[in-house]
C-alpha cells in the first residue's frame, strides 16, 4: 500500500513539475486590450487646485470594468499613478501597490484620499484580472493638480 500511495505521489508531483512553465507563462501573459478602449478622468480637470480630501473620478469607454480576479472578456480595473511616469512603469508585469501606484482591484471607479500639499501628477492605467497592463496598454492623458 505504501509503495502504491509512493508511486501515485511522484507521479502527481511531475505532472506538477511538468506544468509550472506553463502557469508561469500565463501569469505573465498580456491580456489583449479591446479596440477603440480608453480611460479618462472624470474629475479633477487638468490644472485643478483642489483641497484635501480630493476625489478622484475615474471613467473608462470600450470596456467594462471586473474587480481583480475576475477574468472576463474585454474587462479590466482601473489603477491611478501618481507622481509616476508612465515611462516608468513596466508595461508588461504585474503593476506594484505602493504610494505612487494605487490599486482599485475592487472595481471601483472613484477614490477619496489625502494628498500632501504641492503640484502632483496623476496618470490611469487599466490592468487585467492580474494587475497586468493591457496590450497594448490602456492608460489615460496625464493630468496635473495642485493641491493646497
């Protein structure tokens, strides 16, 4: 019996083996962007001097929007940049969670947050059910705020 559930176990473990490169591929795979999709603000409008707390309103046109996880046809979930270049960023990864990359995999379309005083630049970006930017990628004009 133990030689049987021994068997079975290596068995299982290079069918595993046999399959990473292929997970790995598909983590990394670019999720095709539909035709014609574009993300905007809503509001703030460029050039705005705004006062804390700034509410950011995001739209997006040509797709719909899916939290994160949810892989869904022609979806995807907004994510703001701030004070980060898109040139930046890597385009073809998964995006990270900090200060200058903000995530809404909830599906949200607005944020609420403190900003410290002085002129910021914000940037949206549209990521798949993985967080990894379109290709080719969807991402908005740049606009920039002063917030006093």
């Amino acid at each position: 019996m133990m030689r049987s559930h021994t068997l079975l176990s290596t068995v299982a473990l290079a069918g595993m083996l046999a399959c990473a490169p292929f997970a790995a591929l598909a983590m990394d795979h670019q999720t095709a962007a539909p035709e014609g999709a574009e993300v905007y603000f809503i509001s703030p409008e460029e050039g705005a001097t705004l006062s804390n707390p700034v509410t950011i309103q995001f739209g997006l046109r040509g797709m719909g929007v899916a939290p994160a996880g949810v892989e869904q046809m022609n979806t995807g979930h907004h994510h703001l940049l701030i004070n980060m270049p898109i040139d930046q960023v890597d385009l073809e990864a998964a995006l990270p969670s900090d200060d200058n990359h903000r995530h809404f995999g909830g599906g949200q379309t607005e944020v609420t947050l403190d900003l410290p005083a002085g002129t910021h630049t914000l940037q949206l970006l549209v990521g798949d059910h993985n967080h990894i930017p379109h290709n080719p990628p969807i991402f908005s004009n740049v606009i920039t705020v002063t917030v006093e």
